[in-house]
C-alpha cells in the first residue's frame, strides 16, 4: 500500500527505544519507511503486537570483514550471504565491508568487483569501507572518484607486510579525503615493535597461540594511535581509530579531542568481554580467539567502557573476521604453525548486539539509549548513512522487537555464518532480537529466516558532519 493514508505495517504497543529517549507508543510504515510514531495510529495492512518488548532501530556494523581477501591471501569464511544472514539473526540491519585493495591492484576495478558480490547475497543493506594499499599509477584520483560517488570511507593500516602504507602515503590519502569529503579509519599499531616481538618470541621457541598477545604489545598500538591522531591534527581531516584495545589508547583519544584534533573512535565487543588469557587455551584452540590487535586485561575494559560513558570512544562495532579452524582458515599454514602464521580475527556480526544487550540494557551498564547510540545511532550518523539507526519518520523501517525477558546460552556453533563457531560459547545473556524488519520487510522472526538473499541494497554515504574538515594544525599552499 503505497498511497494514501493507510500503513503497510504497525508495530504496537511497544516500548520505542531510541538514543535520546524511551516511550510507549506505535510505529507505522509505509513503502519502507518509517510514516509516523504515535499512540491510536491507524490501521496497518499487517500488524505486529509489540507488547512486552522493546522496539529499537537495527543495528548498524561499521567494521566488519566480508567475502574478502586478507592480506596473507586467505578468504573470509563469510561469504554476503551468509555474513548478512547472520548479522540479521542478531539484529543487525546494516553493515559496511571492506572493499579490499592489494598492492597492484586498481581502486575503481577492486570496488566495482567487490559490488558485484554483495550484489548477488546480501540480505541487508551495506555500505563499504576502501581499504588503501597502494596508491601509485591513478589510484588517487581513483580514490577521488570513488568518495565522490558515496564509497566516503577509506581504511588504512600501519602494519602488516602487504597492505601497510608509509606516513607519506598516509598523509597523501588524508589530503584526499579531506578534499573529497571522507573519513580515513585506521588499524593502528607500529610495525617495527610487532615484527621486533615476533622475532625474539619465535628465537625464544614460543610460537603457541598464547604468544600472539605479547606479539602485539600495548605500546605498538598506543604509538601508531598518537602518531595518527598527530596526522588527523596536522592535516585538518577527520580519522576513525579502529578497535582500541587499551586504557592509553582511550587516553591518547581522549586528548587528541581535547585538543580539537578530528579524531573519532571504536572499540568492540571481543574486547569488552574477553581478556588475553583466552588465548591460553589447550593444543591450537586459542587461534579461534586470535585478533589484532589482541584482547586486553580487566583495567583496559574498565576503560574501555569509561571511554564509552564519556563519548571518548562513539562506537562499538564486531570486526567480524570469520575464519574456519581448518586448512582453509585459521590452518592455511599448518595445524601446527607458529602464531604469526595463523589468520587473525573472529566472527562477530550475529553476537555483537546480544552482547552488548545483555550488559548495557539487561544488566543496567549505560543504560538501552546508550546501547541504541553506540551501536546503531552514532555509526550511522558518523559514516553518513542517512536513513539508518534511528527511529524518525522518513528513516528506513530497520527496526527489531528485542525480548527482553529471552535468555540464550551460546553454544559452540549456533551462529548463522559460515565460520563453524562461537568464540563466546557457554555465555548466557539476557534479551534477544525475537523480531527484525528491515526496510519494513520482517527478515528475521521467532527465529526463522524470511527474508531473502540479494534483498540488501547498498547505501550511499553522504558527507557526514564528522567528515568536515576543520582547519589544519599545519598547512602547505597548493600550486
């Protein structure tokens, strides 16, 4: 029903959460969109008794690894069908991937390829990140183009052989952005002090899982952070710092904004809920938990969730980075290798909300409108994906209806991905999305899947307030 004045669907009844404020009320949709919130709203095509249940916007991943090629050459388990269906199972209605450049590789022919894939699976809607390995040749007016046509993120990383750029580099891609209108994200942590760890752990014989954390130590992350923030400051142009993992990491960025510098951050769930004594786990069983950079201590999750409380830090997100425990994942190089020959990351997309559900709403940590901000709201907002994480009229209709009184305990592969486990298995958290409507069609209920692969459409990034410029500490006059 696309006309006139009645409503494709109403959800009633529930109690609407959004980052500024909850109310019990209805929700009507129509061609998609949100139509109108109210009490007594007219009758709706179809009908959902919300009662009982909180009504938030879906959750919006901005960092998550999908069908791509890893820097060491091994693909993601996920593919986008089943990425996005298990992101929905967890309520969440909108990721943004990376489209992954390698050295040699065209900027243009990498994005129009990774396109084509998410064209074919997606169940929900997706924006994508340009992850810069090479900028030589036409790739940065290649990079232009793109962000000039909505792609207006750009991922850089600081370490890892293949995909790393140096500081010119880095700061040639900043001017970019910062003509084009973009946020550059950032993997940072310094190469020099990993490959140094890695050297005197493997000379020492320890190359056990457990040794990946020390591999990566603290000050690796917190000069490479400092070092960006310092470009962000010189350079005018805003940054997102990905996955902070440390107490000085949330200090560096909390000083960095103190200063005026345009540094914005994340942190993510693997983080907030486990330390590095998971790696610690019998035979080769902790490189399911293996990520970069690795898991903390207890004082850093403190300040983590401080950083959150505070607005330090504005987002969490999953770094979903699905590799399967065989030869063609986690094992690529033997079900015996060394640590730094093992694939790093974990699935994430399907647990992320629950998660953070179950601490922040269930058990009272910040509160359900902190908890629809950071994962929804403010990820929207900042990479400029109008229309999504919130519950405005003319917003798309991506809501789900969160059972509050649902407990699950996660078992040791009940994800919907293709990644065969559940790195948080024997967890039990409190609330679950029993029903999520995406772009006003239900995708997901009472655990069954309804919607249909290919669905998702991508979203064009506008130029966010968070990418505007602000004048440069430093500054060269063009010729």
């Amino acid at each position: 029903m696309g006309t006139g004045t009645g409503f494709d669907l109403v959800i009633r009844g529930g109690e609407i959460v959004t980052a500024q404020a909850r109310f019990s009320g209805d929700i009507a949709i129509r061609d998609g969109r949100i139509a109108a919130l109210g009490s007594g709203l007219a009758q709706g095509r179809k009908e959902i008794d919300a009662s009982g249940l909180l009504v938030m916007p879906g959750g919006v991943d901005t960092h998550c690894h999908i069908e791509q090629l890893s820097g060491a050459g091994i693909m993601n388990a996920d593919t986008f069908e089943t990425a996005t269906r298990s992101a929905a199972f967890g309520g969440t209605t909108t990721t943004v991937s990376f489209a992954a450049q390698h050295p040699g590789m065209s900027l243009a022919r990498v994005m129009a390829d990774y396109t084509v894939l998410a064209d074919r699976g997606a169940l929900i809607d997706h924006a994508y990140h340009i992850i810069v390995a090479d900028i030589s040749g036409t790739n940065l007016d290649e990079l232009a183009a793109l962000m000039r046509a909505g792609h207006r993120s750009a991922k850089i990383f600081t370490t890892y052989d293949k995909v790393r750029l140096d500081d010119l580099s880095i700061l040639k891609v900043l001017d970019t952005a910062r003509d084009n209108g973009a946020l550059v994200c950032f993997h940072a942590e310094n190469d020099g002090l990993i490959r140094w760890s890695v050297e005197k752990l493997l000379a020492a014989g320890l190359t056990a899982p457990r040794y990946h954390a020390p591999s990566h130590p603290r000050l690796a992350e917190l000069e490479a952070l400092e070092r960006m923030c310092r470009f962000a400051e010189a350079t005018g142009q805003p940054v997102m710092l990905f996955h902070i993992s440390t107490r000085e990491g949330v200090e560096i960025v909390r000083a960095a904004r103190g200063r005026g510098a345009p540094v914005f951050a994340e942190t993510c769930t693997h983080y907030l809920f486990m330390t590095e004594e998971v790696l610690d786990q019998p035979g080769m069983a902790g490189a399911a938990v293996m990520c970069s950079p690795p898991q903390r201590q207890p004082a850093d999750q403190e300040a983590l969730w401080a950083g959150l409380q505070r607005g330090d830090l504005q987002l969490v997100t999953s770094d979903h980075a699905p590799y399967r425990m065989d030869a063609s994942g986690k094992f690529a190089n033997g079900e015996t290798a060394p640590f730094n020959r093992i694939a790093n990351g974990l699935p994430g997309l399907e647990v992320r909300l629950p998660l953070m559900f179950d601490a922040m709403v269930s058990k009272g940590r910040l509160g359900p409108e902190k908890f629809v901000e950071v994962t929804s709201t403010a990820p929207a907002r900042l990479f400029g994906l109008t229309g999504k994480g919130r519950l405005d009229p003319g917003a798309d209709a991506d809501v789900v209806l969160w059972d509050p009184a649902a407990r699950r305990v996660f078992g040791t592969n009940d994800l919907h991905d293709n990644c065969g486990y559940n790195p948080f298995a024997g967890r039990e958290v409190v609330g679950w999305p029993k029903t999520v409507i995406a772009r006003g069609e239900v995708i997901v209920d009472e655990g069954q899947l309804v919607g249909t692969p290919g669905r998702g459409r991508r979203v064009v990034m506008d130029v966010s307030p968070a990418m505007r410029p602000v004048a440069p500490a430093t500054w060269t006059p063009k010729a």
